[in-house]
C-alpha cells in the first residue's frame, strides 16, 4: 500500500526574533551567499548551472516568478534576512531557512546547502503551502 507523504516539512516555524537578533540577521545579510539548484530553473540565466540530467516533476521554477538573476535571487535572500524572516533550525550559525517575497508579491522560501560559506538555494513557494501566505503577511507588516 502506499503512503502519502505531505510534500511541505511540517516543522518549519518562523523564528519569533529579538531587538539583538534582528541586527545579527543584518550582519549575516552581508555574508550570505546564493548557490542555486538546477531543478528549479528552466533556463540557467548567469546561475553557471546546468540543467538537471532527469528533472523531477513538481519542483516550482523560479522562471515562473521572474528571477533569472544570481544577483536578483542574492538580493532577494538577504532582503529576508534582513526582515528577520528566519527558521527557528539553524546550523552553526545559519538558519535552516530564509523566506523572501518578490516585488510582485510571490513567496520565497531558501534552504541552507553549505553551513560553512552561508549557501543557499532558493524557489517559489507554492500556494498550496500552508506556510506561503504566512510568509506575504509577515513581510508586509
């Protein structure tokens, strides 16, 4: 028999930040670094990455909300960090996640790759994720 999985990890939470806090997310909005994912681009744009050998369906594009930039996508990751909009995971002195809203109002969500350097990658989240209108409304507060 087959079990169903919920696709979204249940244990992500927004970190509820101090005065403190929030000036160090700024400090890591200097530091932060923006590697990408392959399976979610349709096209690499100035990523340097090559498309995936057997891309898997269901992996939100981050053409579909119009970033095709390293530096639009790095941009947009500190801009979350510096809104303190973080996980309450972290490893060594990164959070799990980062979450992000685009000018056009698309929530973003990135995941640590590389504790070390402060890497991430990054994607559309779909409005189906229950934590996706959670993200829009902290940002526009």
């Amino acid at each position: 028999m087959l079990r169903k999985y919920n696709q979204f990890n249940s244990k992500r939470r927004i970190k509820k930040l101090t005065e403190g806090e929030l000036r160090h997310c700024s400090e890591l909005a200097e530091q932060v670094r923006y590697g990408g994912n392959p399976e979610h681009k349709r096209n690499p744009g100035d990523f340097g990455l090559a498309p995936p050998n057997g891309p898997r369906s269901g992996k939100s594009l981050c053409d579909a909300v119009g970033i095709f930039s390293r530096q639009v996508a790095l941009v947009l990751l500190q801009s979350g960090l510096r809104k303190g909009l973080i996980s309450d995971r972290f490893n060594a002195d990164w959070p799990q996640n980062i979450w992000s809203v685009t000018g056009d109002g698309y929530p973003l969500e990135a995941q640590l790759e590389n504790p070390v350097t402060g890497t991430y990658h990054g994607y559309p989240m779909p409005s189906s994720d229950p934590l996706a209108s959670e993200i829009v409304r902290q940002w526009n507060i």
